[in-house]
C-alpha cells in the first residue's frame, strides 16, 4: 500500500510538472465542449437557391417569397433561363436550381400542369438530398396555403410529426454525447499509453523493473491518476454542456458517473496494453489512432449503427463506446433507467476486467 | 561463496551471438571489471545478472540466488545503473531518492552512512530536478539511488562513459570506499586505463570472454617485446612499418603507435628501412592492458 502511495504521488508530481499535460487536461474539455457541437452539425443551413421563374404568376412569386424567408435557404439573383442557372451551379455560385414551369399556376387549377423541376448539387449528399426535400415541402406548403386562401380544395394535412427526446431535432443535444466519448478515449487511452512509453523511451522503466516492486502495483499506479483524471474531464464536460447549450442529462446523474467510470477503466487499460506492445511513442501513436478511427466512425458515434451494412453492425459488438454511447444518449436525451440499459452496463464492465487484466499481464518485467 | 557465478551463458538476439558461453566468478567484496569495447556483449549480461533477460543457456546466480528460479531474491539485493542516466528527469534529486528508497521499502536514513560521502556531493543541488544536473551530478544521483537500499551487489554498466577525465577518476575513488563497505562490484568499462581500479578483470569482446585475471598478472603475461614509434608522418609510418621483415603488428597508440616485434628484430635495420621518414623515433615501451587486449583480440 504504501509503494502504491509513493508510486501515485510520484505520477501527480510529474502530470503537474509537465507543462503541457498540465494543461492539457483542463483546456482540452473546455475546447472541445465550447466548439465542437457548434461545427460538427448534419443541420443543413444557408443552401443556395437560384429560381428561374418562367411562370411569374401570384404563386411564384408566394413561392420565392417563402424560400427566402426560410432559415434554410438563401436566395441567389434568379436566372432567367435553365441554362443559365445551370451555369451557376456549376461554378459553384448556387446549390439547388428551382425551375418553375409556364403557366403553372393557370394549369394547376384547370389541368395538370408541367411539373416543377429542381436540380441539385449532390457532391455533398446530405446537402443534396435534405436541401431537396426541404424544397420540397416549402413549395407544398405554399401551394396549399394559397389553395386555401382562394377557398379551392386542398389536399387535407394527414401527416403531423412529433420528435421525441429531442423536440427540436437539435443536431447538438445528438452530438454532445459522442464528443464527450471522444475526450475519454484521447484523454484517458492516448495519456495512459504515451505515460508509459514515455518510461521506456526514457530507461525509467528499467530501474522500477530491477526494483521488487510488484508489477501489479505499478500498472495500477499508472492507471489511477487517469480515472481521477477521466472523472474529472467528463465533469468539466458536462458543466460546461449545462451551462452552454442548457443540456443536463434527463435521467439520473448517477448512471452516466457509472458508465464513465467503467468506460475510464476500459480505455485506461487499453492504452497501458498498447504502450506495453510497443517501443516507442510513434507506434503508439500509430496504433492509438487506428482505433480512435475505428471507435469514433463505426460505434455509432457520429452514424448510426442501424443504417451500416450488416457485417460492420456486427462488428460493432466488439466496441466499448458502442455502449457507452447508448448509455449517453439514452441517460441525458430520453431519461432511460438502469432497467433499459443494464446489458450496455454489463458490457463495459467486461470490457474493463479484460482490459485492466491485459493491461497487467502484458506489463513484463522481464525482457 | 561467490557473489557471482556465471557458468556457460549463451544469448542470442537474431542471427547475432551476444553472449557466447561465457564463464566467469566473482568473489564477494571484489570490485570486478568487465573490459571490453562497444558490442562486447556486456550489457547483455548485465541485464541477465540484474533479471531484466533471461539467458537462452547456461546458468548464473547472484548472491547465491539463480537468475531464473530466484529473481525476486535478486530484485531485493542488487544495485544496477544503466548505460543511460535512467532517473526521473522531473523530480528533483531528493525526490528520486526517496522514490527509490521507497520501491525498496527502505527509507533515506537507514543507508545514509553508505551513500553519505557521495550524497554531500550533491547535496546543495537537492532540490534541484535531476533532468538539470550537470553530467558528474547525474552520475553521482544514480550511484545513490542505486545504492539507497543497502545492495549486496552493484552492478554499473559503464558508470564513466561521457563523464570527463576528472570526474570519473572521483568516481572511482568513490567505488574504492564502497568496498570499504564488503559492497560486491562489477564495473563494465571500454576504457582500458580504467582497468587497474578493478582488483580482478576480464577482458570481452564479441560476446566472448578473453582472459580473466588481476591487472598486473595481464599485464604480465604479454610477453612480445614492444616499441613505441613516432614521426612527423604518422600516418606513412603506420602503413611503412608493417611491411619491414620483424615486424609483427602496428597499431596506433595514443601520441605514438606500439610495434609488436619478433625475437630478431632488429632496431638499426628498422630504422633504415624507414629513413625516408622524417624524425624517426623509436623507443622500448612497457605493455599495458590495452596491448594485451588487442593481442588476445588478433588470436
């Protein structure tokens, strides 16, 4: 017990003399929490729209007043031919072309008129295929009020929507869990690695290897400071996430303490287990961002789990923050208890048995 | 009992022999050298001594405890300073005198009277962090800490490598004391003028050990008659005289190169036949370990 002390106050001095893992951990929460939900946004936003308007009739006119008035949209100076707008989207000057046919107004009651065309920029998809629908609806929207309006028969609203959890479908509230994740998996997987390869780079190890210091000792030594650490990241984060973006977790506070715990402990021994592997800092590194790829793009972080193909869902089976994730999401979006997410729990504790067991098994002593 | 007995290691890293059945025995209280140049294979069994490597044949134990069965014995009775400065660099040199009298479960004063003459040394720098020492002061910490729980065995893998002249004839003095304290000792060096501060040495080279003996008996043995050659050409000197009949070896030395000769040379006709050299003096020369070191490595 009292070596584990010395060892600890030994890793605490060095954590606070470095000048820069000092403050790292204190800058790195705030900065990803104060700019990371701003940016890592599907919200589509400011999609340009150019309208070649052949019809010019009481009803474009409703429909180019509604488009600009749309947060999503934003109006570039229409074009008086297809062409010509195509021009525009071409060099990038407009995202979505909306072409409204002759007479289409007249046709609408009497006929069926030529349909409206849009045409979009889908290089980048989401812009594509959201900023369309979108499209979509604001001119519905404009036709049936105007129907309305003229006391014509419109097409009854069959549909309402209501979003649960998350009412204002604010991409943020999906966002801020993942990231939160992600400062763990860096904060607590890459310091613990580098921590200890930084003992062999530097022959340290080499004196606590000769010494009888107990192997378990010591890698418990190296894994502490980085749970009291973890703890305290995932506490800046969530201040920060209450006070910024007014989000505070719906169901018990308790739990997402829980589930960081365990999730600290997996990453933890995860990192001392690769810095055991290996030699040098590069090759932890190396390793530590293959799974940081891995971990952020196929648990479900950022995608969700259901739309990937049915191999990589099963893969998914094998990744800690998969369940971490579930966890956050459920716990601070929908309030969920202990009850619905208990096989998530199970599955971090797992995780953490195994990795702390093969964090101390592949410590060697011996060469 | 000896507190070292070394008896047929063999360690192989690849296709390279580092240790190649190497025999050796250390008697309790020696200072012993290990003499020998870079890639001799020293440090490798030095890391087999101190259980760091385990040897892929062949036995050794240290202190009576066997490498392989009693390694945590070890762990408990012996003293190893690396090659490399290996200290915490950020904590202050009290700070890693402590940490390690700690890892040992011994603290500071019970071996104060062992490490005191050293320690004063450094004393006015204690608070300090060793990463800022100066290269002497590094070396004199690690010496502490290495001694901090009372070893039975200390082992120094080239304590005076990048040390300056001064400084590591202080450090010997201060291995001097410590045998003073019935403190085992096995030094590794590849300065061969170090050799004499050892009581017993063994000369090693490419994972073999060439002689095992005291200083003076080495030296003793040599028994080729050597000269000391010098001129304004060093270089034509060096490459002309190992072409004159008699001549068995040249090799530079220090300020003059040593020829190794055959019972016949003869010194007049060495001279003449290199008179085209300017300033040609030749003068009997005492043998030392390093002439020995480099017979034996020829054989």
């Amino acid at each position: 017990m009292k070596q584990l002390f010395i060892l600890l106050q030994k890793e605490f001095i060095q954590i606070k003399r470095d000048p820069f893992i000092s403050k790292l951990i204190i800058m790195f929460p705030i900065l990803v929490m104060l700019v990371m939900p701003w940016v890592t946004t599907m919200d589509i936003r400011n999609v340009c729209v150019t309208i070649v308007d052949k019809d010019n009739s009481s009803l474009s006119r409703r429909m180019t007043s509604d488009i600009k008035a749309s947060e999503y949209f934003t109006l570039t100076p229409s074009a008086s031919s297809y062409n010509e707008a195509k021009a525009m989207l071409e060099d990038l000057k407009t995202d979505i072309i909306l072409c409204i046919p002759e007479n289409f107004e007249r046709n609408l009651t009497n006929s069926t008129p030529e349909k409206i065309n849009i045409s979009a920029n889908a290089v980048n998809a989401t812009k594509g295929s959201l900023g369309s629908q979108y499209l979509v609806q604001t001119i519905m929207s404009s036709i049936s009020k105007q129907n309305q309006e003229k006391g014509l028969s419109t097409p009854l609203e069959l549909v309402t929507i209501k979003n649960y959890y998350n009412e204002t479908l604010n991409y943020k509230y999906l966002m801020i869990p993942a990231l939160m994740i992600i400062l763990l998996i860096v904060i607590c997987g890459f310091l613990s690695a580098v921590n200890i390869v930084i003992e062999k780079e530097n022959g340290t190890i080499e004196q606590i290897n000769v010494s009888p210091i107990n192997r378990f000792t010591f890698i418990l030594a190296k894994l502490i400071p980085f749970w009291i650490i973890g703890l305290f990241v995932i506490s800046i984060a969530m201040l920060i996430t209450w006070l910024v973006y007014g989000l505070a977790p719906v169901g018990s506070i308790g739990y997402i303490y829980l589930a960081s715990i365990l999730f600290i402990l997996v990453f933890s021994g995860f990192g001392v287990t690769i810095a055991n592997k290996s030699d040098n800092i590069q090759q932890t590194m190396f390793v530590m961002f293959f799974f940081l790829l891995t971990f952020m793009l196929l648990s479900g972080l950022l995608t969700p789990i259901s739309s990937m193909p049915k191999w990589a869902q099963y893969a998914t089976i094998i990744l800690p923050p998969r369940y971490f994730i579930d966890i956050m999401r459920g716990v601070y979006l929908k309030g969920s208890g202990f009850m619905d997410l208990w096989y998530n729990f199970l599955a971090l504790g797992i995780f953490a048995v195994a990795f702390n067991l093969l964090a101390a098994k592949t410590y060697k002593k011996q060469g | 009992m000896n507190a070292i007995e070394i008896e047929n290691i063999s360690k192989q890293f690849g296709k390279v022999k580092a240790l190649d059945d190497v025999c050796l025995e250390v008697k309790e209280g020696e200072c012993f050298g290990l003499i020998g140049p870079d890639g001799a294979g020293k440090t490798t069994l030095f890391r087999i001594l101190t259980t760091l490597l385990s040897p892929d044949n062949g036995k050794a134990s240290v202190n009576g405890f066997d490498v392989k069965r009693d390694y945590l014995e070890i762990r408990k009775c012996v003293g190893y300073m690396p090659g490399r400065f290996s200290l915490y660099q950020d904590l202050s040199v009290e700070e890693n005198l402590e940490f390690f009298a700690a890892l040992f479960n011994t603290k500071i004063k019970d071996s104060y009277s062992l490490i005191e003459p050293i320690y004063k040394q450094i004393e006015p720098f204690k608070t300090r962090r060793a990463g800022k020492l100066s290269g002497g002061m590094k070396q004199k910490l690690a010496l502490c800490c290495a001694l901090i729980h009372y070893p039975k065995v200390l082992f120094l893998d080239e304590p005076t490598t990048g040390v300056d002249a001064v400084s590591r004839s202080e450090f010997w003095d201060m291995l001097a004391g410590l045998k003073a304290k019935r403190i085992t000792i096995l030094v590794s060096t590849p300065y061969m003028d170090e050799a004499s501060r050892c009581e017993r040495i063994a000369l090693c080279n490419e994972g073999k050990i060439l002689t095992t003996n005291t200083p003076k008996n080495i030296v003793d043995g040599y028994n080729d008659e050597l000269y000391a050659i010098s001129a304004d050409n060093m270089f034509e000197l060096l490459s002309l005289s190992r072409k004159v009949k008699g001549v068995k070896e040249c090799y530079p030395f220090g300020e003059s190169h040593h020829l190794v000769v055959e019972k016949d040379f003869d010194k007049e006709y060495f001279a003449n036949e290199l008179n085209q050299i300017k300033n040609l003096q030749i003068k009997k020369a005492s043998p030392s370990i390093e002439d020995m070191f480099i017979k034996l490595m020829k054989r």
